[in-house]
C-alpha cells in the first residue's frame, strides 16, 4: 500500500511538471460567460437588464465598501472593476448608429 501511495505522489508531481498544473485541476470546468455575468450582476447585486446608470450607480456603493482606504484590499478593487467591465460590455449598444451620419461624397 505504500508503495502504491509512494508511486501516485511522484505521478501527481511529474504530471505537475509536465503540464504545469495538478492532475485534479485538469478535471474542473473554467466558467462560461453566461456564469461570468451572472457572478458579475451577484456581486454588484443588480437585476438582468440593469442599465449602464445603475450598473455604474452599484460599482460606485461597492467601491466605496471595499477599497483599501477603507479596509479592503486591491483584489477586491480589481474584481468590482472586472464586473463592472463585463456587465457594461454585455449591455446593447442602444442609440448607436454604426452607419453614422456622414454626407455623401461630392468627388
């Protein structure tokens, strides 16, 4: 039995080597978007269809709680921010005319 424990150890290691993470890691999943912007809109604690008023509104209260000035760390700065990044970039781009408005050409 310990030759079999022995043998396992220096396996996860090689294995640790070669590929840069644990033989564990390898099994669980990255998060998909859709879990990425749920997490987001969890932790800003706004509703699906926020607008970009309440999304900014609610990443201002978070900041204020959690920068370091006030007892927070950087990490949980950079995570507010992240969120705020993906929820905004998630919103339809409302009242943007990709075509613009230019005059024709007078060659």
């Amino acid at each position: 039995m310990l030759k079999f424990a022995i043998i396992l150890v220096v396996v996860c290691v090689m294995f640790r080597w070669a590929f840069g993470q644990w033989p564990w890691q390898m099994l669980s999943t990255k998060p998909t978007r859709g879990q990425a912007v749920f997490n987001a809109r969890k932790l800003l604690r706004v509703e699906d269809g926020a607008s970009r008023e309440q999304i900014l509104a609610a990443h201002k209260r978070l900041i204020a709680m959690v920068h370091p000035d006030k007892g927070g760390s950087n990490a949980s700065v950079h995570e507010a921010n992240d969120a705020r990044d993906l929820l905004l970039a998630e919103l339809p781009d409302r009242g943007v005319d990709i075509g613009g408005d230019l005059p024709p050409s007078q060659d």
